[in-house]
C-alpha cells in the first residue's frame, strides 16, 4: 500500500529542520498521539552532515481475545529508523516492528521523507513510502489499519514540529 503525506508549514525551512533534528522530538509526538502510550528516543547522532535516529512507538492498545495467544501488547510497537541528510534535506525511514524474528519477513514499511522550502518563511514535508504485510485473510484490513496509525503518527510529529520551531 502506497503512503503519501504532505504538510505545509508557515515555518522557515531553517526553523522547521532545526525541530526535527531536535533531541526532544519524541517527547512532543507523545504529547499529541493519544493512541501512543509512548514514543521513546532510542538513539541520536548528528554526524558528518546526517542525523541518525531510532524512535520508538508504543501504541495504546488492547489485543483482541482471539489473538492474545500468538500475538502481545509489545508487539504492537515498533522502531522507526530515520536517516536525515543535511546537505539534501532529505531523508530515508523505515519500520521495523517488535515482533518474533522469523515474523518480520511479513512486514516492510519505507520510504523517504524531504523538507522542501517555499520561500522564505514556509516549508512542505513530503512523506512517502510503500506498507506491506504478507499476511494472507487480514493483509488489506490491516494494511489499512497500519496506513491509517503511520498517518496519525505523522500528524502528531507536524504538531510537535511547530511546536518545537515556535522555540527556535
């Protein structure tokens, strides 16, 4: 399933790649997720012109009774690997889920994210990316489902974007 985010900002480009390369960003996601319990940062390095960020989301969610036996609330959460190039203000990302080992070869999610100034004191995010999970009955549902909770996880981080440019 095909991803495709874009948000515009009355935040300078300067401003806005400043918010995200922040340490405290998981903190503010948090803060506008309600279905997170947490967003937690794993690690963070600014090196040689690349942030290199792991996060982790850890939804607020109960397992329906039919699937507590092969599947728990740990399960649900997730590391996002983020990695920022300064120079093209460009970055690759991907999902890796917190589930068994030989599960993960059912689910892939990647893709690429860019700041794009428009002038002065504006600035679009464009997020893009392919979900894809190999679960045959449940794949389109749950590729819904999935979309649908990285689209909130977006949204939550333009928020929290704002928020930490304002402080700039």
């Amino acid at each position: 399933m095909q991803i495709s985010l874009s948000h515009e900002f009355d935040i300078s480009h300067d401003a806005l790649e400043l918010a995200l390369l922040s340490p405290d960003l998981a903190a503010r996601i948090a803060t506008h997720f309600q279905h997170m319990e947490a967003v937690n940062l794993k690690s963070h390095a600014v090196t040689a012109g690349r942030l290199e960020r792991v996060q982790v989301f850890q939804p607020n969610i109960t397992v329906p009774p039919f699937a507590r036996r092969v599947l728990t609330r740990e399960m649900c959460a997730w590391d996002e690997r983020f990695t920022y190039d300064l120079r093209r203000h460009r970055a690759e990302w991907t999902l890796e889920p917190h589930v068994k080992p030989e599960w993960r070869r059912l689910f892939r999610a990647t893709g690429s994210y860019e700041l794009v100034p428009l002038g002065e004191d504006r600035t679009r995010r464009i997020v893009e990316g392919v979900m894809l999970l190999n679960v045959p009955v449940i794949k389109a549902a749950a590729e819904r489902l999935l979309v649908a909770e990285l689209r909130r996880a977006f949204d939550a981080e333009a928020r929290a974007l704002r928020e930490l440019a304002e402080l700039v």
